[in-house]
C-alpha cells in the first residue's frame, strides 16, 4: 500500500510543480516597469496570410532596461512587425529604423503599478485554486485506497502528508508573488 501511496505523492507533486511553473510564465508576461522580450510573447503577426507568433518572424532582444528591440529575419516583414505590436493593445509605439524596431518602454504610474500587483495577485490565487484542485484530486485517490484496503492510521498520515505537501506548495506561491510585487513596486 505504502507504494501506491508513493506514488499519489509523486503525481500530487508534479501536478503542483507544473502549477508553480504556469504561474511563473504568467508572472512573466506582467510587465514590471523593464524591457524584456517576453511582454511581447503575445504579439501576432501577419506573416503572409498567416498570423503568427512574433517569435518566429523576429528576434527579440533588449538594448538597455527601458528599451526593446525587434529585429525581422526579413526586412520585408518590418511593416507587418509594427502593425503586429501597434494592434495587441501592450501600449507601445514602436519606431522604425529601416534595419529594425525600437520599442521605448514607457515607465509606470503608481496607478499602472497597483492594477499590475493586483493581477498578479489574481494569477497567485488561480495557482492556489490549482494546488487545492490537485490536493482534492490525491485525497480522492487515497479514499479509493481506503476502499481497497488501507488502514484508518496509513489514511491519516497520507492525508497529513498531502496537505504538509500542498502547504509547501502554496507557500512556493506566496514567495513568488511577494517577490513580483517588490518588482512591480520598486521604481
């Protein structure tokens, strides 16, 4: 029984670790005031008929801390690179060099600041609802384990285990969104 039990563990823990690591893509794309290539992982672009991720028509990169830059793989791609950004509503206004685009990133109000700390904090809460979704999902195994045979003190302690586990994990939550908001918050 002890190795079913091992094995509920595991799947509650790497159920959880893809949570963390879907949060921490999602804190990503919350811009904290600094030029990074991932605010524009959202960009589509039109790239022949077809719209695609701005990644796979240009390279990305960032000149200084307020400063992005976007360089086509085809010169040709430059106008449809500008329209791209202008249209996904990030708030930028890129310029045109004729060899690539300059996006200047503006820095942020205190009000900006305070709504970016609150969907981060919105993107905290959905990772807990997460771990707890996982958490209900091991209790539920363990209670078919009770059916199957597992004694009333194995069931305790795997039902201690699984919420020592996902108070870890909750806690690995807590520390990343404090972390984001000091970000978020320092000027």
């Amino acid at each position: 029984m002890t190795e079913e039990l091992n094995m509920i563990y595991d799947e509650f823990k790497s159920a959880n670790q893809v949570t963390i690591n879907h949060f921490e893509v999602e804190l990503t794309k919350i811009r904290a005031g600094k030029a990074s290539p991932a605010m524009l992982q959202s960009v589509m672009v039109d790239y022949y008929g077809t719209p695609t991720p701005i990644q796979q028509v240009a390279n990305i990169g960032t000149m200084d801390a307020r400063t992005l830059t976007v360089q086509p793989w085809e010169k040709a791609m430059l106008g449809e690179l500008m329209k791209g950004i202008v249209n996904s509503n990030l708030g930028f206004a890129p310029q045109d060099n004729g060899e690539m685009l300059i996006i200047s990133v503006p820095p942020l109000t205190e009000e900006r600041r305070r709504d970016l700390v609150k969907r981060a904090k919105a993107e905290s809460e959905n990772a807990k609802i997460g771990i707890r979704n996982h958490r209900k999902d091991a209790l539920d195994m363990v209670k078919e384990l009770k059916n199957d045979g597992l004694s009333e003190d194995l069931m305790k302690d795997a039902e201690t285990e699984i919420q020592n586990i996902t108070n870890a994990y909750a806690v690995k939550v807590d520390e990343l969104f404090d972390a984001k908001e000091k970000d978020i918050m320092t000027i």
